[in-house]
C-alpha cells in the first residue's frame, strides 16, 4: 500500500511539471478554478434535443438528430446521429467534451465503434460563436482537419460550418459541411453513476 502511495505522488508531481508549460503562466489555484467557473458553460447551448438538417459538398444533404447531455462533474457528452428517410440510422459519432482550465481550452474527443479514441481537438469561444479544429478519421487511410464555428446561437436553434482539410492544413475548402440545427428537446442532466460509498 505504501509503495502504491508514493505511485500515485510522483505521478502527480510529474503531471503538475508537465501541465504548467500549458498555461503559459504561473497561476495559483484560485486563478485556475475561476478559469473552469467562468468557463464551464460555454456549450451549455448545445444541452437537450435537437434535429438538423446538413449540406456537405461531399456527401450532398442529409438529416439528422443530435443530443447533448451534462454529466454529474461537468463535461458534456453528445452524440450526432445521421438518418435516413425511413429514420434508420445511417451514422452515428459520440463526442465527450471537456474544459481545461489549466490550458483554458475545450478539448474534445470523438468515438466511432471501433476506431478508438484517436479525433481529438480543441475549442475557444470568440465573441458569440463556439470555434474549434478537430482531426477526423485518424485511423482511415484519409484523415482530415475541421475548423468548426458553432455561431447564430439562440435557444431555440443555431448554426454550425466547417471548412476542411485533407493535407494536414495546408489547403482548405471553405464550408465543406453545414448544419442548421433546430431544438425538439430541453436541456438534460446526467446524475452520478456510481452512488455514496457505503461501509
């Protein structure tokens, strides 16, 4: 146990040492948990229900359902469901986003069956609309990179473009995809999975 103990203590003394070059400064943990508060709900927008309807230049138009909840310690969890004309589903990717305030960033990961944890990203606010660049289809033989903008955003719907990128960011085709996307349900909670200790 006590070999254990002094595992877990140089783990975070290694963390600690390598999250400060992250925040570009020295800040204490009053600054750092201001950050998270101030922070936190920036994709509170994004909670509950919602149908969209898109138009990709690669895959022409489609619609689709996409929900959003808030787990119990804060991070957003969502999946984005494409369905066909019978409501069958034709593709589906779950995101887990999370803020950072040591960074003071969103991070993002998308889940694929099979593929891993391997679509990961990062988000800022700028001024009224949600900005993030995320990799896609890492482990496919054609990986791209998506500059997203979450802007137009009102209760009851918002819009969201992407330009993308399929040679590492050196060219970009301007709006490859767009979304608008129209609210069907409130916003929802996740509670705890795992409830109080009991002895």
């Amino acid at each position: 146990m006590r070999r254990a103990h002094f595992s877990w203590v140089g783990a975070l003394v290694a963390a600690t040492t390598l999250i400060r070059p992250l925040a570009g400064q020295e800040r204490g943990p009053e600054q750092i948990e201001a950050s998270y508060q101030a922070h936190q709900g920036e994709f509170d927008y994004l909670l509950g229900d919602w149908t969209f309807t898109a138009q990709s230049r690669e895959w022409g138009a489609f619609d689709g359902r996409w929900s959003a909840v808030r787990l119990a310690e804060g991070q957003i969890l969502d999946e984005w469901r494409i369905v066909g004309d019978s409501g069958e589903t034709t593709y589906v990717t779950t995101t887990l986003r999370a803020y950072n305030a040591v960074a003071e960033r969103w991070e993002l990961v998308g889940m694929d069956a099979g593929n891993g944890l391997q679509d990961v990203g990062t988000g800022r606010k700028v001024g009224t609309e949600m900005h993030i660049e995320q990799k896609f289809g890492v482990v496919s033989a054609n990986p791209t990179v998506m500059r997203i903008r979450y802007y137009d955003i009102q209760p009851d719907r918002f819009s969201w473009a992407a330009d993308r990128s399929a040679d590492g960011g050196a060219t970009w085709e301007r709006d490859s995809l767009r979304i608008e996307a129209r609210r069907i349900g409130p916003a929802r909670r996740m509670g705890a999975l795992t409830g109080p200790a009991r002895r």
